[in-house]
C-alpha cells in the first residue's frame, strides 16, 4: 500500500473517518494503474466486509471525488483514482487480452459538438486494444 500517512491524510482533507476499510481501499487505488472493481476489493479484503459495505466506501468516495466510475461497456462498476467532475473529461482505454480498464489522462481531448437542443451530461469515450502489458 502507498505510504498509510498518506491516505490518512487523503481521507481527512475530504472529511471521511479512517477507518481501516477505508484506508486499505483507498490505498489499493492509489497503488494501481487502472480501474478497480468490487471483486478487485473483495479479494482484498479477505472477504470479510459485506459487498454493500465495499459499495457504499466506493460511492462515498466518489461523492467527495477522490474516485470516478468507468463505464466501459463490461457490465461491471469500475472505478479510478481521480475526480472527473472538476477535471476536464478524459478518455479510457479497455484492454482486450487483460481486461483492464485505464485513464489515458494525458490525451488530447477533442471538442464533441451536439445537434442544437441537445444538453450533454458528461462524455464517455472508450477505446479499444492491447495495453503494454500484454
């Protein structure tokens, strides 16, 4: 896990208890370089949190935005280190040989212009391929 400090420090910025499921799962994230999701935690944890435990951490953290979702058409919840709400949107690159999911921050992003009438919400872009590591 990155330096315990250092998520402790995370968690109180954002006004979140420390609890020692908290820092073990913000830790893993910060520790990774792509998207988590709750089997990667449960795994973790050595199934002894409840699955809704696991996914009420999850979605406070991206209340507070230390995390972001990926839908990246896996029927699965996945998520990221990083708050997409006030950072610009960025894209996400789907492996097909390991399956995971990565936030290709240092794209350029490309301005996507909808039919007049139309309000977008947020852009999701997902690309397909092979990671480096495989």
């Amino acid at each position: 896990m990155k330096n315990e400090e250092d998520v402790k420090k995370l968690l109180s910025r954002k006004g979140l208890k420390r609890t020692p499921l908290r820092i073990a799962l913000l830790g893993r994230f910060l520790e990774t370089d792509h998207s988590l999701s709750y089997t990667d935690f449960d795994a973790l944890t050595g199934n002894t949190a409840d699955k809704s435990t696991i996914y009420r951490n999850l979605n406070r953290f991206e209340q507070v935005g230390l995390l972001h979702r990926i839908e990246d058409a896996s029927g699965v919840a996945k998520y990221a280190y990083g708050d997409n709400r006030s950072q610009h949107h960025h894209l996400h690159f789907l492996c097909d040989s390991c399956h995971n999911t990565y936030c290709l921050n240092k794209t350029e992003e490309k301005s996507i212009k909808v039919p007049e009438g139309f309000q977008p919400r947020s852009v999701n872009i997902l690309i397909n391929g092979t990671c480096p590591n495989c």
